[in-house]
C-alpha cells in the first residue's frame, strides 16, 4: 500500500474519487503500478510492468488492449458494459436522422447562401427539393450485435415506428430479457441485409467480426439503404463501403472513424469518435472501471471482466490468496495439497471458469509463509498468485 493506478488517458473526475488518496495513488506517470486505467489509447506494443495485476477499460471496446498477453500473464481486464450505451444509443439516432434528412448538406446549403432576409428566404423555398428526406416508419432496421448497445438502439427505433430486426449469434440472457418483442430475429446476417434497408452495427472488433461488414453483405442491401458504424472501424470493409456509395447501393455511410477517403466522401458522414462522449457516460464509464479495478484489487473479486469469469466471494477473513490459472485438471488439488503442507485451514473458496482461464480465490485460517506461495507458483498451469491485502477502513 498504497495501491499505484497508471492512467493512460484522462479519466472522469467521479471514477478517480472513487480511489481513497489514503490507499491509493493514481497519475499518468506511474512507473510500477498495480492497475492501469484507460480508454481508447492503444496499449499494443506497450512494455506492460510485470507489477500490472488488472488493467480496467472505461469503456466498452478491448481492442486497444492486447487481452491475450494478459490473460497468459494471469491480468484481468476490466470494461465496462452498458456504462456508455444510452450515449452510444442517442448518437446513433442523430445519423440516422442526419442520413434520413440529408441536414449535413442541408446546413451546409445554408450556411453557404448569401442575401438579404428576403433573398434568402427566396433561395431557401428554391433549394429545398434537393434535401427531400425520408421518414423512419417506412423503413426496416436491421441491428448487427445484440449488446448493451444494440438492444438500446434496436428498442428505440422500435419506438420510432421502425420496423426492426436483429442478428446476434452470441445475445446474452440478460440482454435478450432487455430486448423489447417487437424486434424479430434474423436467421443469419444475410437474412439481416436482404430485409433491412437501413443496418447499424454494434459488435465488439474481434477476428470474428473483422469485416464482417462486406462487399457480399452490401450487396444484398437494396438500392439507397444506409449504413451506420458506431462500433469500430474494423468491423466494416471501409473499401466495400466507398463502392457502395458511388454505386447507390448505399446512399449514406455514417461513422464515428472517419478515413482519409470516406471524410472525403460526399455521401459518408464521419464524426470524431464522438459515441461516449458525454459527460453522463464518461462518468458512468469511469465510475465502473475503477469500481471493478478497486474490488479486485482489494477484494480479490472479478466483476465485467472480458478474460476472466465472474468470481465474488464474500469476505470475512483476512487471509486471501487469488489465483488465476489455466482451466486445466488438477489445479485446485495442488493449490489445496500446497496449503495443506503447512496445516493452515481453508475457511472459504470459489474455483470458477471461463474458457481456457480459471480464477481460484482461497480464504484461509491464518497467513501462507513465501515457501507456501511459492509452491503454488511453481505449480504448471499458475499464472500468478496474489496475497490478498487487508483494508482497514
Ligand atoms: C467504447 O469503446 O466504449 C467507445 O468506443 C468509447 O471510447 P472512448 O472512451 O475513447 O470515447
């Protein structure tokens, strides 16, 4: 103690108050810290300090972080699920209501006009055929990921008079529970892009996803659909996109990543990454990252990880061992043969999995000499083992 939080991008004051300066110390300069707190700066190719123990996303995408080399490394990584979505959710209407009325070039039509009032008043009633939008009620959207996000935006275009469909192979219980009935499900993405004219997509960037959004799958969109990318560049083949637009089959791409191209392009609209950029998200978003960061730090307990099961154990020992580790045989046995060597008794435990990763939380009767946590280090399949501090409150 203290505990040392290396931020890597500027944090909402509300998350970092929930860091008591009398346990921790938090700076963007730390060179040993126990936990690393970011959004979107881009960790790959980062030298991580072996003392990192969690790293916590204020956010919803991981693909900033090399989650992998952690999770070898035994580090949970923290996001924060739903904490941005009703942000997300409200920028994701604005293009689409941006693309249904044309107001880009519309604005821009305007701005650009010069007169008295009345001239002006004269080529605003000319101008304006040009600009003839479209209303939502006639239209189908079709919601690429079904998460905190999707289910957000599916149910509010719902509400919009919308007809609205969803694809999302991997829907959670709790996000299915979220989702309104009126949205119907489709078979399979092309099933989506055959009946949806205008698509928005919600996915995490993963090699499942990587161009999921592609020349085939725009194809079997109708002439003049949209498409709208709030989630990450990468989940869209931006080539495919351009093609699109110059050939009608899309009349508008609205994105928050922009590229050198599309922010060119006249029928894409490209926003700054602006999706959790309210003061409303980003405190939620830092309020949950430190919160899961502070529980595992202090508890041992693993809350929103995206590498990690769920693992709380309520505590009311001092004595905690937390023990990340291959989700292989045996494992328990020789952590609990180990302990045993030294006769200390296990009042408490939780072994959970996920994947290939398992999360072994011991409370025991008195503490573990080095000798003890060294066995168990030198276990094969032990990632790493972590003498739970006591907090005096
Ligand atoms: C997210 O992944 O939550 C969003 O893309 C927001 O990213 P930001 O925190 O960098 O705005």
């Amino acid at each position: 103690m203290p505990f040392k939080i290396l931020t890597l991008n500027n944090i909402a004051l509300a998350g970092l108050r929930r860091f008591p300066r009398e346990r921790y110390e938090v700076a963007s300069d730390i060179t040993r810290p126990d936990g690393v707190l970011l959004r979107s700066h881009n960790m790959h190719g980062m030298e991580i300090p072996a003392s990192v123990q969690a790293v916590a996303r204020a956010g919803a995408g991981v693909n900033n972080i090399p989650v992998d080399t952690l999770s070898e490394r035994g580090v949970p990584v923290f996001n924060t699920p739903g904490a941005n979505a009703n942000a997300v959710k409200e920028l994701v209407l604005a293009g689409l209501f941006l693309a249904a009325r044309n107001l880009i070039p519309a604005a821009d039509y305007v701005r650009k006009l010069d007169g008295t009032d009345a001239e002006l008043s004269k080529a605003v009633e000319a101008g304006k055929k040009q600009f003839v939008g479209f209303e939502l009620p006639t239209r189908t959207l079709g919601v690429v990921g079904l998460g905190a996000i999707g289910v957000e935006v599916a149910n509010a275009a719902l509400g919009l008079d919308m007809q609205v469909i969803g694809y999302d192979p991997k829907i959670t219980v709790q996000r299915a529970w979220q989702m309104s009935r009126g949205v119907e499900k489709a078979v399979n993405l092309d099933d989506l892009f055959t009946r949806a004219d205008v698509v928005t997509v919600h996915t995490p960037l993963n090699d499942d996803t990587r161009s999921l959004i592609n020349r085939d799958r725009l194809k079997l969109l109708p002439r003049n659909s949209v498409l709208l990318n709030f989630a990450r560049e990468g989940v869209v083949d931006v080539d495919a996109v351009i093609e699109a637009l110059d050939a009608g089959q899309l009349s508008h791409y609205v994105t928050d990543f922009p590229t050198t191209r599309l922010k060119e392009h006249p029928k894409a609209i490209c926003l700054p990454h602006l999706g959790a950029s309210t003061r409303e998200a980003e405190e939620n978003c830092a309020v949950m990252a430190a919160e899961s960061l502070k529980e595992y730090l202090e508890q041992g307990n693993i809350r929103n990880s995206v590498n990690f099961p769920e693992a709380v154990l309520p505590r009311d020992r001092p004595d905690r061992l937390a023990i990340p580790h291959l989700n292989v045989p045996n494992m328990v046995a020789q952590i609990l043969s180990s302990v045993a060597t030294e006769n200390i008794n296990v009042s408490d435990m939780l072994n959970v999995s996920r994947g290939g990763l398992s999360y072994t939380v011991v409370d025991l009767d008195g503490p573990a000499s080095e000798e003890t946590l060294q066995r168990i280090r030198d276990v094969k399949g032990i990632l790493s083992v972590r003498v739970v501090p006591v907090i005096e409150s």
